[in-house]
C-alpha cells in the first residue's frame, strides 16, 4: 500500500463513526423479472437491510413505471432508496446527447424524490467499462489522445500467452490423452484440447511469445497507474471525457428538480484502468458531488480471493481507492459501496464466500466506507443463460453461510485476516 493509501486508510477510521449500513440490491427479483418482489424485500428487512439500490436506465420502460413502482414497494416496506440514473444499456446509447439524457434523469429524479423514503442518487453506472468511447483511439491517434491527459507512450517486451490451433490427422493423436506426439517435447505448451472433425482433430494450445507493447507512463513520476497498453489507456481517458459532459448536465438538472437529494458519481467497476478514469475525470472537473460510489468485487483466483493486479481496484485495494478518491474530489467525501458480492461460478463453497464478505466488510471499516449493497438476492435463474450470480441467498429464498452472518457483521469485531 502507497504512503498516500495509509494516511487516507488512517484519516477514514478516525472519521468513521458507525458501521457500514448494509443495503440490497436485485432489480431481477424487483424490476426485471420480478416474480416476489415483497419476499425479496421482507427477506431483505428481516436480515438487517436498510435500504434498496436500483439502477434505472433510460428508455429501458415506457415512462420508467417499472422503477417508480419498485421504489414505491420499497418504502413501503420502510426501506429506503439508493438509485442510479444511467444510459441505455450497450449500443442503445448511441445519439444520446449530454441535454436528453439530462433532462430524463431530472424527470425521473423528480418522481423519486415525491415517494417520501429517504433517497441518494448516482448519476451514471461503471462509465468507466460500460460507456462507449470514441473513435479517437485509432492508431493514428491514439498517442496524441494519451498525452493531452498526461501520459507518455512507453514500448516494453512482455511475455504475453497466445492461443495456437492446428488441424492433425487422428493417426497422430495419442490415445493417452489425445495429444498429438509433436507437443509432448514441448512443456510450455499445456491445457491442450482436442476436437473432432472428420478424420481430423483440432488441438488447441497455449504458448507463450515475447512481443513489444506500447504502455502508459505518467509524466508526473509520483503517480502510480494501472500498466495498460496505450489503446486501453485511450479508452479509459475517452470515457472519463464522455462521462464528465453527462455529469456536468445532469447533475445540476437532477439538483433543480430533487432539491435536498445526495446526488454523487462513480459507480466505478474495479477493473484495469478505473484509476485512469478516475484521474481524468478529475483533470476535466466535474460539479461538486455529494457522494461518490464504487463496486469492490474481489478478484478471485483458484476459488479463493488474492490481490488485485495493478489497476484492478477490486475489495483487496479498497484502502488505495478510497485514499485516491478523497485526494481528488474531497477529504470529507462519503464512500459508499453500492455492489458487492462472490460469484458462485468463481468461488463454489459457500464457507469461503461468507469469509470474502468477512474480510470486505472489515476493509470497507478501515476505509471508512458509509453504505455496503448486498449486490444480488436471489440466485439466477436457470436457463435465463445468464452466468453471473452473486446472490447472498440460496434457491427459495434459503439461508446461507453468507446470509447467516450478515446481522453480526460489525466493524468492532471485523478482522482482514
């Protein structure tokens, strides 16, 4: 951890006064598909959830009625709000402009904060992996892009695995394994896989090869960054930009119409580049903000957490985001949590996954987060085709070793192992 890290880590846990507020969020059981929405949210109330996060995008629903009538349930429930005013999903945002989406998230902030259950809002969601960039990071522009941001353009010779195929003849694989005997001299290649096709077999193989790539440097030699090629720099700079024009619209359209409401930014997803994003964003300057937002997952390897690589800002690294974020937009700024879960898919004992959520919830303590959103109540469907489960409950709503824990979670007794 950066010396910046630690005093931030140290200023948190003087200011924090109270344990993180624990929140749910499922807008698959209360605003997609709902199929219970009342014992998602009794489930909810009964394990120490004090409030419901949504993400409502824009022209998802004829007069977004599905949002309003999720929001209305909750409160009625005596819960209360945490929404997100984001962009159409994927290409739906192409042609919207800074003043349309603006006024949308005006109308719809209006509506929300009529409902009389204590509200924030973000505005935007994971801009910095779900906005689309421009075409300005072609190659022949991608490294003047790079350093109007302040970053020089870097060559280094990585070692990089590249995925090879090639078509034998089934004579030639071997029965102990179906490998075909050239690859056995050759231990670097492994993992290999093998496909049938008519009287040949596809076998398929990683290699590994020294290749020279372009990365970003900082001018400033003080600043740490992610180690992202100059495309993927490019990228992380084009949103932050896009992102600054729909804040600086929309969150004075948002103020003027739900005075009195916290309205923040981020919503920020830890993947490589966030803190690219996040200091650009900065270097554009934004309107003042009442919270900022950011989804912690842990980075998994072999069924268990380890620490996050470089610029993947997950739950290991939450002390260095927070330090980060409060020396850019403001010492006393609330840190809220929004999403935060363990895929199933990734870590299968369950044991394990209530131990993540131990261990997140300890850190969120040191970092002086103020909310934690239990991303995910109910497990996906299956068949839906979709892979991505981080629900706290089992099937019908059933207790787990994660969901058991949940009431007793306290930053007095909280350890990071």
């Amino acid at each position: 951890m950066t010396l910046s890290a630690a005093i931030g880590g140290a200023r948190a846990r003087e200011a924090a006064a109270a344990d993180p507020v624990l929140g749910l969020a499922d807008d698959g059981g209360l605003v997609t598909n709902p199929v219970n929405p009342d014992a998602v949210l009794l489930a909810g109330a009964a394990r120490g959830m004090r409030f419901v996060r949504l993400v409502a995008y824009m022209g998802s629903y004829p007069d977004d009625d599905r949002y309003v009538h999720a929001a209305e349930r909750a409160a009625a429930h005596g819960l209360g709000l945490d929404v997100v005013l984001a962009l159409p999903w994927s290409t739906a945002q192409a042609g919207v402009e800074p003043s349309e989406f603006a006024a949308w998230a005006a109308r719809l902030a209006e509506r929300l904060s009529v409902i009389g259950a204590p509200l924030r809002l973000s505005v935007l969601n994971e801009p910095d992996l779900l906005l689309a960039a421009s075409d300005d990071c072609n190659p022949l522009a991608v490294n003047d892009v790079v350093r109007s941001a302040g970053y020089i353009p870097t060559k280094r010779r990585v070692r990089v695995a590249v995925r090879r195929s090639r078509l034998v003849a089934r004579s030639r694989v071997l029965r102990s394994g179906g490998h075909p005997a050239r690859t056995r001299r050759r231990p670097d290649r492994a993992r290999h896989r093998t496909h049938r096709r008519g009287r040949k077999t596809r076998v398929v193989w990683t290699s590994h090869v020294w290749k020279t790539l372009t990365f970003l440097r900082p001018v400033d030699s003080t600043i740490e960054v992610s180690r992202l090629t100059v495309r993927q720099g490019c990228l992380s700079i084009q949103r932050a930009r896009r992102a600054a024009a729909f804040l600086a619209a929309a969150i004075p359209a948002v103020r003027r119409t739900a005075p009195g409401v916290e309205v923040g930014a981020g919503e920020t997803s830890p993947v490589a580049g966030v803190d690219v994003f996040i200091r650009e964003l900065a270097r554009q300057g934004i309107p003042p903000i009442d919270r900022w937002a950011h989804h912690p997952y842990p980075c998994i390897s072999g069924g268990t957490e380890v620490a996050c690589a470089s610029g993947e800002i997950g739950s290991s690294r939450l002390g260095e985001y927070a330090a980060l974020i409060h020396e850019l937009f403001g010492a006393t700024l609330p840190l809220d949590l929004t999403e935060f879960g363990v895929l199933h898919r990734s870590v299968g004992d369950a044991g394990v996954r209530a131990s993540i959520w131990r261990t997140l919830f300890a850190r969120a303590c040191d970092a002086g987060a103020r909310t934690i959103v239990v991303y995910q109540w109910t497990p996906t469907p299956d068949g839906e085709g979709r892979t991505w489960d981080t629900s706290i409950l089992g099937v019908g709503l059933s207790e787990t070793p994660e969901s058991t824990q949940l009431s007793a979670l306290s930053c007095a007794t909280a350890t990071t192992g």
